[in-house]
C-alpha cells in the first residue's frame, strides 16, 4: 500500500512535506536516487523537518515526530470517534467496522516508523539524512503548542516508534492519545479567535496565551470562587449559567477568563474570544462546536454598546431566547466596566415632553441584554488599604528589594497619575520599579 492508498487517514498525506518522505520510504530497488531532483527533493525535505521543529520545540526522530503531529492533528471518522468516548465509561468503544480501516492504514504508517534514514543515507549518498534521527537544538520553546501538549506529542512519537512492529499495539496508542487530549485544532489548543472569511466564521488558535493563574490575581477571593464554582459545573455537566463579569477597570476580569482558560484546558475546556462586531458570527461558531466533545466558552471582552448599536438585539436573541436551545456544551463569558451592557441616558427617563409613549418598555428593552448572564460577578475598585496589600504582594512576588515605606510612597504618588487604584495600576507600578533595580 502506498502513500495515496490510505483511507482513514488518508488526510496526513495532504501534507507535502509527508508526502515526499513516504515517496523515499517506498522507493522501488533498484532505482536510480543519484539524480539530481532527487537529491534536492530529500534535502527539501530535511530542511522543512529543521523548520518544523525549530517551531514546535521538538527534538529526537524528526520524521516520526512529524508523522505524529499529522496524526493527532487529523480529524476524520476514527479520531472523531476517539475523541468522543471522552467521559463515556469503560463501555463505549468504536465501531468494529471503523477500527478494521484504521488499522489497514496503520500497517502502511507503521512501516513508516520502521523507515531507517541512517541507513537509507548512506545507501544514496545522502547522509544529511542521519540528523533527522537524533536531532538537538538549544532551545524546545514551541511557537505552536503548550509545553504540555508538545511534550504529549513527543513522548506519543516515542512510544509509536518503539510498537512499529505492532501496528493493532500503535493504533491503540494512537486511540488513547485522542480520548485523552482530543484531535486536531480544537482538542490541542486551549484558545482560539474568530476570523470571517468568504466560508463563515473561521475558528483560529490563539497561540501564545499568557499562562496567569487565579492565585496571581491578589483580592477578590469572592469573586474567583463564583467564576470557579460556575465553570466546575459546567464541565461537570451540572447546571451553570452565562456570566458576566463587569466593575471598574483594571481589577482582573480579563485575567480571570484567561486563568481558567489555563486551569481548566486538562479537563475538555476551550475558549473562543468573540468581538461585539461579530456576534452575527455566534450562529455559525456555535454550529462548529456543538458537536465537538469540550467544553466550549464563548468570552466577549469589554462588552458594552452606545444607544446608538443595535446589535446586541441580536446577540441577546442568541445567547437566550431563540428558537435554537443553546447546546449544553457552550456558555457565553462576557467582561464589562458595566453593569447595565447597553448605554442609558436621561432621556430614558420619564418625561411628559418625550414622544415615546412607552418608555419603561425602552428601559427594559436596553437591561435585557444584562438579564441573558444568569451570573453576575462583581470586581470593584481596591480600597487604599486593599490596593496597599496588592502591591505589596505584587512586589514580593517580583522580588523588589526597596523598603515598605518606599513602596507605599511610591504607590500613592503612581495611582493618582495612572488611572486610581486598581491590581492593573499596581501591576504597571510593580513593573517600573523592577526597572529601577
């Protein structure tokens, strides 16, 4: 069987650079491999397994690493079907029928990892091809994955090349691999934006996350626990609520979404960062997900409309209250400086000079918005002595050396030119005096 004879994971193959290495593995003896295309098609390919791993922090076999990423990355039925066996019991399993083509394909991939390339170079005059095998590079940093995933990866890789010769043994690694973590985009990465393009919403990984935890947020130990309590029972399956997180500015709502985004991921939880201008996007992100065996937040950071934006007539309709049931997979985290999510002015007021003739309709038309979050969780501004504590902490943390009285001093004099007191003011504060060190 041949590159292009794969059926199940017929999809890996789309993939240029595996396809040319499966074209090196299965060339037929005797052929000639002096040419010079061919040379140069083998030093592409080492070049673009250097590229791939300086990107993704592996090291080790280059080539099965790499057969292995396009593996877990692959959604077709098998994976999908894997993947969804996540928190099913020890009686779910997958379909006779589907495991019998999975492991026709896996015969053909793995004699791919048995592919020796030492020897492969040194029979074709190629040896450039021996460093694919044990490959070091100074640093692992991946630009792609989290170390957690990458490192899953790898150790997968390993564990592939050391069953090559049992191919049922491999495609129960494999199996493994995607009920625990998941497959492709969504089940190996922990955040993701929405791009509009000429098909729809495009679901994108956002790659480089900050890794906050709760515990770095100082304060609010109310607040984090009902942010806690809500997403546990989410992921729990129990009865959770929509949630909007709104106060003053600087306090730590965005950082809190994005610390359970990093404490939950483990458990099947993913994050989806929606602008206000794209909520007539949601319909189509919802449809992508709904299906998919995570947990799925949509977060809308900083959502507020002028009384002049209509949209969130729309948004209301489909975070509650349309004929489509949101699925049970997917919530709506929003942030907000305000409570009340669409702007008020007096002229909502009462008023026998106004023309409209329903205004407490009109008011309540503006508040529904904020009714659709079943949660409402509060992040007020630090008083003196609460703010006095966070940079104090926060300097801690940081390992400044400057006394108390000094840090206090300072602190006083940063928040009256930077925005009042607030953990982000404390934070800028922190990081200027680090710079005075």
């Amino acid at each position: 069987m041949k590159a292009d004879e794969l059926i199940v994971f017929r999809n890996i193959t789309a993939s240029h650079l595996l396809y040319d290495m499966a074209l090196c593995t299965e060339i037929v003896p005797g052929a000639d491999v002096t040419g010079g295309d061919f040379r140069e098609g083998v030093s592409g390919c080492v070049h673009d397994l250097i590229e791939f791993a300086a990107a993704h922090g592996f090291t080790g076999n280059l080539f099965h690493v790499y057969l292995t990423e396009r593996l877990v990355s692959d959604e077709n039925a098998f994976s999908i079907a894997c993947e969804n066996l996540r928190g099913k019991g020890e009686g779910a399993e997958i379909s006779p029928s589907l495991l019998d083509a999975a492991l026709k394909d896996m015969e053909q991939i793995a004699a791919w990892y048995r592919f020796d390339f030492c020897v492969f170079g040194e029979k074709t005059g190629l040896p450039a091809l021996s460093m694919i095998r044990e490959y070091r590079q100074e640093t692992e940093v991946s630009l792609i994955y989290s170390h957690r995933v990458r490192d899953a990866i790898a150790a997968l890789s390993l564990e592939m090349a050391a069953a090559a010769e049992e191919p049922r043994r491999m495609l129960s690694l494999l199996q493994g691999f995607f009920t625990q973590w998941g497959v492709g985009a969504l089940g190996l990465h922990k955040a993701f934006r929405v791009e509009e393009g000429e098909q729809g919403a495009g679901i994108v990984p956002v790659r480089n996350i900050r890794h906050v935890q709760l515990k770095d947020l100082v304060g609010y130990e109310d607040a984090k626990q009902a942010l806690v309590e809500n997403t546990e029972a989410f992921l729990q399956g129990k009865g959770a609520n929509n949630c909007l997180l709104y106060g003053d500015a600087g306090t730590g709502k965005s950082t809190s979404i994005m610390a359970i985004t990093n404490m939950y991921f483990p458990q099947g939880l993913r994050v989806i960062e929606l602008y206000k201008h794209q909520a007539k996007l949601l319909h189509d992100v919802i449809d992508q997900i709904k299906n998919r065996n995570y947990r799925f937040i949509v977060y809308m950071d900083d959502l507020s409309f002028e009384d002049f934006e209509t949209d969130y007539k729309y948004l209301k309709a489909v975070i509650e209250g349309g004929l489509e049931m949101r699925p049970e997979n997917v919530l709506i985290y929003a942030t907000s400086n305000r409570r009340h999510l669409v702007r008020e002015s007096f002229r909502d007021k009462p008023d026998i000079m106004d023309d409209d003739l329903h205004r407490g309709d009109t008011v309540q038309e503006k508040l529904s918005l904020a009714y659709r979050f079943g949660r409402m969780i509060y992040f007020g501004s630090p008083s003196k002595a609460q703010f006095q504590d966070i940079v104090l902490e926060l300097a801690d943390r940081a390992g400044l050396t400057q006394d108390r009285d000094f840090l206090l001093s300072e602190a006083a004099r940063f928040e009256m030119r930077h925005g009042g007191k607030s953990g982000r003011t404390a934070a800028q504060l922190v990081e200027y005096l680090k710079g005075l060190q």
